[in-house]
C-alpha cells in the first residue's frame, strides 16, 4: 500500500498578508504543492472604482509599506497614458531617483536581514548580528539612506505623500538633494563590499530553466518605462501585456496566479530577469562588479537573487549619486492633466519584480476601471514548479529541515518583506 504524507504549514509567520503551505507525497513521489493565500481580498481595484484619479497615487501606497513607490509609480504612468500626456524629462529623471531610494532601502533589508542568515545557519539577522555586527550595521546604515532619498523626494519614508499624476506636489531644493551626496559616496563603497560578501556565499546546486519576463528599455537599466521582454525572445510593447499574460483563480489561494497565455506555463519576475535581459545597461561599477563575480554563472539560480538584488543596489547608488550631482529644480514640478476619457496601461520594475496596471476614466476625471497585477501573484506559480523541483532531492530530511529548506526556496523570491522569516510549526500527516 502506497505511504502518504501530507506536509502543512497552518501559517506562515510575519509575513505582509497570510499564508500557508501544503505538500502532499504518495509512494514518496510529489503530488500536490500548493502556496495557500488565504487572507482576505483587499479589494483595491474596487476601492478605486469611482475616486478622482488624483487620489489614485496616495491609496495605491498603502498596497505595501516596503514598496509604496513601484505601485504610485505605475498608476500615474498608466493614468497619464489614459490622459494622453508626458512630463519632461526632469520629472523623468526625479521619478527615477525615487526608484533609486526604494530599491537600495528593500533590497538591503532583504539581503543582510531577511536572506542573508539562511546562508550563514542563523534563524535571524538579530540572531546573525552577534557574530556579523559590522554586516549588519551596514545593512542599517544602507537601508537608512535609502528612506532617507524617499524622505526627501516623497515626503516621507513609509507611503510617500508628494507623488502626483504629472510629477511631484513640490520639487526638492537642491541644497536637500546636495547634502545626501557624502552619504551616498559611502554608499556605493559600501554596497560593492556589499555584493563582494554574498557572492562568496556558499549556493545549493540547483538551476532551473526559467521563463524570464522584465522590462527593457535601449538606454537604461529599467525602473519605469521600457518593453516586455523574455528570456525565450519575445518583445511586446506594454500595451500587449494582457495578450501574453493573464491571471488565474485557483481554489487554494485568494491571490491570483498569473501565467503566460500561450503555454499555460509560469515565469520568472525580479531581479534574476532584470539581470539576464538588461546587464549591459547596469551602470558602469554595477556592471565591472558582475564581471568580477562571475555572475554570468549563476543567473538560472534562484539562490543567487541575493547576488542579483547586491548588485541593483550598487546601480541603484551610482544612478542616484550621478542624478544627485547634477539636479537642477524643475520647474513646475507638475504639469496640467486636464481630465479627458481614456484608458491607459504601464508596467514598472518593482524590488521584486514587474508591476502591471491598467486604469479606464471618464471625463469628469473618475476612475472607472482598475486592473493591479504585483510581482508577488506573477511569481506564486513559479514558486510553486520550484518547490516541486526541489522536494524529491529532500524528502529524508528530517521534518523541521524539510521545513527549513523549503522557507528558503520562498525566500529566494522576497515576495514579501517577512515572508523572509520562518514558517510556523511544520504538521505532517501519515497513513
């Protein structure tokens, strides 16, 4: 008679929402794995049905308190395409400088506190403080002036205020911006030694054959504009991206799956896609550092996202030093939207990945219509193929490592800012 073992994780602990996990083996093959989501819907598609758009920056926000900046960014790209305008490029360029600030502030967090001590065999970054103190001071320091760029730009660190449809309630003077510039020096210093560490980590052998989805722009390494590009080779404007992806409804997860329409199949978003299709526009440190590393080799590696996200912060710090150094006030820090029906779709390059939105209004300025496809849902089903993968090779595992190893697969992928910490109590089930 075949063995059946049912592996469930009732909760996962501190994580941004609620969720759980369960694995169930027949005859010690792999059945069924399922990431369950299980917190109630939050419904903000909805709750914006009816607003003025200009408040669609402000509510879209509070969708995450690590990357406030990815959603705000991609509604008003989105709803100045449906208005039909374009601001200059110094508003482009501030845009990108608060992009700056929340990569180097989620990334950092992510890496010396939340994956770092999977890698070194401690159970936290507290725990991995009394023996890493100067690892994690930096991380603190790095993370620190990356709210610091979003204090200034947005008004505040945590749901930042001063982001509009057409630009920024108020420009930064340029003194505010000027004496950020010691601190990001130190920075980019730091961010390379940074990188330097976690490369020489030591990686499980584990590659897998990803579809790889990211925006690519021919100038730049992409925060909020550019194409959709694959791994595989295709390119479509921003436009098509709801022909070539859709979401699903699975019965074990209130969060939507999404997956390519042509082949059913899952892909990859984050910085593993951003790097494969975008190297050669990484700033110019950025770039020398993943030749020195050797980070060619390990891009089908999941565990070696740490390695990915290292080296987006040192691009995202000489990007801002360079915007930094140059800023000039613009003037006016927002340009007139005068409300018109239309509908109009973006995509920007969130910390954890390509973010979608899609937004109809009418002419008194009202939304009618809003579609929000985050990183986290675009990448739940390829979690899922990664678990799967992953399990035959460590079924003999004890029942607390079984549970440990499979955390850090999740936390490969940071699809939350505490999904990074442990799971509660491992329960099997035996017949």
């Amino acid at each position: 008679m075949s063995e059946f073992r049912t592996i469930r994780v009732e909760a996962i602990s501190r994580v941004e929402g609620e969720g759980a996990l369960h694995i169930r083996l027949r005859g010690g093959q792999v059945e069924q794995v399922q990431l369950r989501i299980y917190e109630p819907p939050r419904f903000f598609e909805a709750l914006l049905r009816g607003r003025p758009l200009e408040e669609v920056p402000d509510i879209t926000a509070r969708i995450c308190g690590i990357c406030p900046v990815a959603y705000q960014m991609t509604a008003v790209h989105a709803l100045e395409a449906a208005l039909g305008v374009a601001p200059p490029p110094a508003i482009r360029q501030l845009r990108r400088l608060l992009y700056c600030g929340e990569w180097i502030e989620s990334h950092t967090l992510h890496i010396h506190f939340l994956h770092a001590p999977d890698f070194l065999g401690y159970d936290s970054g507290i725990e991995m403080a009394a023996d890493h103190p100067r690892e994690v001071h930096r991380g603190l320091r790095l993370k620190k002036h990356g709210n610091q760029l979003l204090e200034v730009l947005g008004g505040r660190a945590i749901h930042p205020i001063n982001v509009a449809v057409g630009g920024f309630h108020r420009a930064p003077r340029r003194e505010e911006l000027a004496a950020l510039i010691p601190d990001f020096e130190w920075c980019l210093d730091a961010a390379v030694e940074m990188t330097q560490w976690v490369a020489g980590f030591d990686f499980p052998a584990f590659q897998r054959p990803y579809e790889m989805v990211a925006l690519v722009h021919p100038d730049e390494y992409p925060f909020n504009e550019g194409d959709v590009a694959s791994s595989s080779g295709f390119r479509i404007p921003v436009a098509e991206y709801e022909r070539q992806f859709e979401e699903q409804h699975v019965s074990h997860s209130t969060a939507l799956q999404s997956q390519q329409k042509s082949s059913d199949k899952p892909y990859l978003v984050g910085p593993l896609a951003r790097m494969q299709l975008n190297r050669e526009r990484l700033m110019p440190t950025a770039r020398r550092l993943a030749d020195e590393i050797g980070f060619a080799a390990m891009s089908n590696n999941p565990y070696t996202s740490i390695v990915a996200r290292a080296l987006e912060v040192v691009h995202a710090v000489e990007e801002a030093l360079s915007i930094l150094k140059t800023y000039r006030p613009t003037q006016p820090a927002k340009i007139a939207c005068p409300h018109r029906a239309g509908e109009g779709c973006a995509a920007t390059e969130a910390p954890r990945g390509l973010i979608y939105h899609r937004y109809r209004v009418n002419e008194a300025g009202a939304v009618e219509f809003a579609k929000i496809v985050p990183p986290t849902s675009q990448n739940q089903r390829q979690i899922e193929d990664d678990l799967r993968e992953l399990l035959p090779g460590i079924l003999a595992e004890p029942d607390d490592r079984l549970a440990r190893l499979c955390e850090r697969l999740v936390r490969n992928y940071d699809p939350c800012i505490s999904c990074s910490t442990h799971f509660l109590k491992l329960h099997w089930d035996r017949a």
